[in-house]
C-alpha cells in the first residue's frame, strides 16, 4: 500500500507536467519521482497512466514528454553502463521500461512524434565533453542498444559468471554474450538453471523491444517493400553487438519449451509458470525482426553445403537482416532436428487429450509458431528439405489440419485458416510431401470428421472438404489454395480411402452444378483442378486406388453432364435461375457425413463481441505460384509463363504486374467475383456462349471418358452374370484389373509451387501485427490506439 501512496504521489507532480511550464531537463527532483524505486508492475504503470493524460501532454506540453522520453532512454543507458548491480538501479530500468512501454504507441500514433526517437537531442544535458561522439546517436538507437545490452546482464536477466562474491563484478562491456545465451539448443550446449527474477526482467525488457517495433502498426498497408521499420532494421545490423546471441536465445528459449512439464498432472494450476510469458514474448519479438520480403532481393536461402559451427560463413553474405541472415544459415542436422521438433511439440500442444479434463496447460501462441514455421521453411530451404525428410513432417501437419477444422467456422479466426493453408501449399510444392502423406493415419485426434480408416491423405481430403462445405463464406477466396494443395500431391496418393475418394467426388458434382459453374468468371478453374486430381492419380496410381475408381464409375453422370454442358443462352440463362436459395455455397446432401470421432466438438462460430483485425487480400493462386513440371527422373523444371498465353484451365498467363487484373471480364474484385452464389452480384459480368465454350473445350476429360468406356462395361456384365450388388466383390475386380495400354498417354506431372511475392509479404505484416495487438491484452499495450495498418473489429 505504501508503494501506492507513493506512486500516487509521483503522479500528483503529473499536474505540473501537463501544465505547458517546461520543466528543466536538469530537475533531476522532479524527474526522478517517475521512476522512484517502488516496487510496480508493468498493470500498475498502465492503470496510473491513463491514454488520455499522455495525450494531453503530448499536445499541451509537448517539451516535457519529450524530457520525460529522453530522461528514460537515459535511465536506461545508464543502467546498462552500470551493469545494474543494486536492486535500486533494477527497479528504475524496470520502471522506465514500463513508462516507455506504456508512451511510445502514442508517439507513433501521432504523424508529428513519429520522428522523434530518430532525431539527436541537442544539449540536453547528457553531462560532460567525453561523451559528443555518443551525443550523435538517435535517441532511437541509443534505446535499443541499451535493451540488448540489459538483456544479458549477469544477475539481472542471465546467471552471473563470478566463481564467489568476493570477485569484482563482471563488466557489461567485457562479457562475451555469447556465453551467456538463456537456453541450450542451436549452437549452445548448455542449458542454465531456470531462474524465474530472470525470466520475468527479459520478458519486460522484451515487451518494451516489441512496442518500439511496432510503429508498423500505425502506417497503412503499403506494397511497398523498400519501408522497412527503422527500429527493426537497426536493431538487426551489425550495430548490435549482441545480435547473434539474442537472435540464438530467442530461437531456444521457443523451441525447448515444454508447457506440460514434469507430466504432473494440474501442475500448471499449482505453480505459476514463469518461462511461457517469455516464450510468449520471445515468439512475437521473433517473428517481428523476421519481417522481410524475400520477393524482392535474392534469397536468403543458402544451399552449398558446408560444415563447421552453427552458422557458417558461406558466400553470398545474404540479407542486411542479421536475423534473417542468421536464420537462413542454420544447417546442422541436430539443429533442424531441436527446431522441429520443439515447433511440433507446441503446435501438438492444444491437441492433447488426457483422461483428466484441463489437466494438462494449453498454450496459446500457435499462430505465432506458424508464422515462425512459414519463416523457417521459407527462408530456409535445407530446413525445408530436412522436414519433409522423414514423416516429422506428419507432427506439423496434423495440427495444421486440427486448427484449420476447429477454425472454420469461426470469422475471428480467418486469418489463422490462410497462414495454415499457405503452409500447406509451401510443402506441396515438394514431391516427399506427397509421399508422406501415405502413412496410415492412427493418431485418432477429436476433430468433428467422419470416422475413417486410411492414411494422412486421406485425412488431409476429409478436412478439405469440410471446410469447403461447412467453412465460413469468407474462406472462398482459399478454394483455389486448398484444391491446388491436393492437385499437387494427388500424383503420389497411393490408395485413398472410400470416404475421402466420395468427399472429393462430392466436391465435383457441387462444383459442375451449371448455376455454380456460371455464377463467377472464375468458378469454373475449381473444376479443372478436380479433374487434374483424377487424372493424376488414374494415370500415376492407379494400382492401388479401386476405391476412387468405383466412386467414379459410381457418380459417371457427372463427368458425362460436365462433357455435354450447354453453351446456349438459354441454357446459361435456365442453369443461372437453379441459384440455391440458401446463402450455404454448397449443399450437403449425397456428402455421406457419417457419424463424427468420438469426442469431438463442432467447429463454433465466433463468440459475439470477440475483437479481430481486418486482413488485406491475398494475391489470386495464378501470383501465388509458379508451374512447375516434373521430369521422368524426379527433377521439376519451371515452366516459362510466355510460353502460352493461356493454360489448360483458361488461367491468367502467370506475369502479370501486381494488382492488375486478368483481362477485362475479370476486373471487378476478387471478392465480387468469389462470391459463390451471386450470379452477377457486381452487374459488371455476366456469362456468354463464348465465354462457356472457351473453357469447356478445354476440359481435360478424355483419361476418365476412355477409364469409363473400359470399365463401365465389364463392371456391368459382372452384375448381371453373377448377380452382384455387393460393394466389396466389385471392388476386388477393379483392384486386379489394369488398364495399361488402354488411356491415353500420361500427361506431365504439372507441380504448382509457392513463389514469394510482395502481397503475401504485406499479408504475413497485417496478420502477424494483428496477432500480436490481440494476444497482448494485460496490459492492452496498443489497445485505443490509432492503429492504421488494420481496423480492429466486433464479430
């Protein structure tokens, strides 16, 4: 209570600082009572300092809060320089920490602040000539360097050194950092006691470090990619003497984590984890300083092999980024393997069922984590390979596949839906991502899918399908995504199971309904996929896939329907007036949703009220990937987009400059235009004769036309003659029966791979700083703050 009096005290002296007096910048009295040493927390500052004050004193007496700005930096430069060996000089950090923590988002908020950390403070008084040379620097840089500094700062945030107390303390300025790194993993062995006063000072030092990065949250989207954020490309140069050690303890500290602990069941409920706030923290100032758009500069990535420490040397030196850089040069196998399978422990994480309910800890920062998987492979192309290596790849996609089904319904969580499927279609690019998927799947995790008995692919079609058919209608624009996804791995799915093969037959027939197929310019290219699919298989796989064979002999009036679809004007205008009066894109029926897995919950809309950040659109899957076509020996070679103007499925050519429109039909918005069951909801666009016979004489029909010329017959005459109409007995002919030499010649495998591109670069910022604003609620760092790169929305 006394410490509240105090406090209370300090703030009566706010008067004066509010009043447009300057205060001297030498009235150390008056400054000083800001950061007196009493023991607050950071909800104390918070709750002591309200938004509006700040405000007022930013605009009535703009002197004094820059005074109040430069005096902390101070505080803090100093308690660097000192090494913070007093437990009153930590309580000051800590409270300027706090303070600034709790002003910088509304210096950023105002355009005429913005610049200010960035400028000198000239003579204010930092005290003796010595020091002109330090008296350049912005108060911005002399900021973060006093944070990385404190960040390993023996007996404050790291365990001191010192054989015995006798021995004089160790100078800030000597210590190697290295050795001080907090978690064993990635090029340290060692692995310090756990000390939680350490854990709880990095985990402010961090949330400061985070608030000084977020001035990207209060300028608009831009594609532009030369902005970078200042404080982020700073604090990431060679400026840092630290940034390899911190980036090193950023990395461990996430990935050794492990919520459940000593497997006591309930212990999260006994005790207090200190380590996950600074995981929490660690995973968000990560995947900040990663913020880079590899589109536009030559990839990170490095493939020559080398050998030697954690992070070689290797030619070319790559980006300015030391994080990016650092991250993009991890190569060792052990390493790879700590990173993976710390990631695919935390994403597994929500998904451990125990017999206990709530016993184990759940974990909240799995959006974070995918980010930093998407990171990870993207700017690391040996991780990429490593993981798809052996069937860990499987420990990623399972939860990936969990999330993706429990978030459909749910507008909140859109965001969380694409950065899943992006990943998704990342690994699809890779032939061994198909391959894996052929395990059998037996982990039996609760999701509200039919039950099944088959393998990972089969799981994948499953929860495709049912965020088709029950997702939230604003996950249209991912259809193209997730049906691109199972194009590239149909070629290598060895068996599907019968519910998967009449999920993804289900998925044909909505899609070839005539009013779908004519109610959008694009809707048609969902149909192409499809038939890709089947073609796929039937041509690469055939042997083992009976199941998808009789789904398609089962529903053949599909195939003849699409084959004899008509291209009249009448017809188009009839097929249009069909539109479902339902708002439901598709319909459920002949889906066969058998009964769910035991335990399982229904995917749940948003609670009422829950907040959200808007999102910018994602480019069209014609930006999102290249074609690439595979060669008899495995290799995949680019296909140039010059070579035709128009692919199979009347897609755009691939070059086209960003945020232009394929050809005039096209030009409403790609949300008008996704819209499933508008006709022609923007007026701009209807369906003609020639419109239908551009694509339809393009469909690539003829592998199953031939597939059920062959076989109808003869599964027929097996009817009759033996009198059949058991499922099984017709299955075990089609299994011995072949069809070599009989379909056409196989078409080249077409590969569609993930290639880098400003606008997803702006969609990975506008989701990862809408993560960070939401899941940063004690304190709401940024909460009633005119942020401008999203708007904060009420389901």
């Amino acid at each position: 209570a006394d410490d509240w009096i105090l406090w209370i005290g300090s703030c009566v002296s706010v008067n004066t600082f509010v009043s447009p007096q300057p205060v001297e910048a030498t009235d150390d009295a008056f400054w000083d009572q800001f950061w007196a040493d009493t023991a607050t927390s950071v909800q104390d500052v918070f709750a002591l300092v309200p938004a509006a004050e700040i405000r007022a004193v930013r605009e009535e007496s703009p002197s004094n809060l820059a005074t109040l700005c430069y005096k902390a930096v101070e505080k803090l430069v100093q308690g660097a320089e000192s090494g913070c060996h007093t437990e009153k000089e930590r309580q000051i950090v800590l409270n300027c920490c706090r303070l600034l923590t709790r002003i910088l988002p509304y210096i950023f908020e105002d355009p005429d602040w913005r610049g200010f950390f960035w400028s000198t403070v000239p003579g204010a008084g930092r005290g003796g000539g010595d020091e002109d040379d330090e008296n350049a620097r912005p108060l911005a840089e002399s900021l973060l360097l006093a944070v990385t500094d404190l960040l390993f700062c023996p007996d404050f945030t790291v365990q001191s050194h010192r054989r015995s107390t006798v021995d004089t303390a160790e100078d800030i300025h000597s210590i190697d950092s290295c050795e001080y790194i907090w978690e064993a993993g990635v090029g340290f062995a060692h692995s310090p006691q756990p000390n939680y006063i350490h854990d709880l000072n990095r985990t402010e030092l961090l949330k400061l470090l985070l608030t000084c990065f977020s001035e990207a949250m209060y300028l608009p989207p831009s594609s532009d990619s030369s902005n970078t954020n200042p404080w982020v490309q700073f604090f990431c140069s060679t400026e840092n003497r630290h940034a390899l050690p911190l980036f090193t303890s950023l990395l461990n500290v996430v990935c050794a984590y492990d919520p459940v602990g000593y497997g006591i069941p309930y212990n999260h409920l006994l005790f207090s984890d200190y380590r996950e706030p600074l995981v929490e923290e660690a995973a968000q100032v990560l995947i900040v300083t990663l913020d880079y758009d590899s589109s536009t500069s030559s990839s990170p990535t490095v493939d020559g092999t080398t050998t030697g420490t954690a992070m070689d040397d290797v030619d070319p030196p790559g980006p300015d980024n030391l994080f990016v850089n650092y991250l993009s040069r991890i190569h060792r196998e052990e390493d790879f393997q700590f990173i993976l399978k710390g990631v695919a422990r935390l994403l597994s994480n929500p998904l451990v069922q125990t017999y206990l309910p709530n016993s184990a800890k759940k974990i909240q920062f799995h959006q974070e984590l995918l980010v930093l998987f998407w990171k990870l492979c993207d700017f690391n192309k040996k991780f990429l390979f490593f993981v798809l290596k052996s069937s860990d790849v499987l420990d990623i996609l399972v939860p990936i596949l969990y999330f993706l089904n429990d978030a459909r319904a749910d507008q909140s969580r859109v965001g969380l839906m694409h950065i899943g499927v992006f990943i998704l279609l990342l690994l699809s690019g890779e032939r061994n991502f198909g391959v894996r998927l052929n395990k059998p799947y037996s982990v039996r995790v609760p999701m509200d899918i039919p039950v099944f008995t088959g393998t990972h692919a089969d799981l994948l079609i499953i929860v495709f399908h049912k965020i088709i058919t029950s997702g939230h209608q604003r996950l249209q624009p991912l259809f193209d995504c997730l049906l691109t996804i199972v194009v590239n791995v149909s070629p290598y799915l060895k068996s599907l199971s019968m519910v998967a093969a009449n999920k993804l037959l289900h998925l044909l027939e909505a899609f070839s309904t005539t009013w779908f197929l004519f109610s959008a310019v694009q809707n048609h290219h969902l149909v192409f996929f499809l038939l890709e699919v089947f073609n796929n298989i039937i041509q690469y796989q055939f042997d083992g896939n009976s199941n998808l064979v009789y789904a398609v002999i089962r529903k053949r009036n599909v195939f003849h329907q699409l084959a004899n679809l008509p291209t009249d004007s009448q017809s188009i205008q009839k097929g249009l007036q069909r539109k479902k009066k339902t708002p439901e894109p598709i319909s459920r029926t002949n889906s066969q949703d058998g009964v769910s897995m035991e335990g399982s919950r229904p995917a749940a809309p948003a609670e009422p009220g829950t907040l959200k950040t808007s999102l910018v659109a994602t480019p069209g899957i014609d930006k999102l990937t290249e074609k690439s076509q595979v060669s008899e020996d495995g290799t995949m070679r680019s296909l140039e987009p010059e070579a035709s103007q128009l692919s199979p499925e009347g897609n755009p050519p691939a070059a086209l400059s960003d945020g232009e429109p394929w050809s005039g039909e096209a030009s409403h918005s790609r949300r008008d235009r996704r819209r499933l069951s508008s006709a022609s909801s923007s007026g701009q666009w209807t369906p003609t004769p020639d419109w239908v016979m551009s694509w339809k004489s393009k469909l690539p029909l003829q592998t199953i036309m031939r597939l059920l010329q062959v076989l109808v017959p003869q599964v027929e005459k097996i009817c009759i003659d033996k009198g059949l109409t058991d499922e099984s007995e017709i299955l075990k002919f089609l299994q011995h029966g072949t069809l070599v030499g009989l379909l056409p010649v196989p078409h080249p495998i077409l590969i569609r791979k993930y290639q880098a591109n400003s606008g997803t670069a702006m969609w990975f910022r506008t989701y990862m700083w809408g993560v960070i604003y939401l899941r940063n609620v004690d304190p709401p760092i940024w909460y009633d703050t005119d942020v401008k790169l999203f708007e904060i929305q009420r389901v």
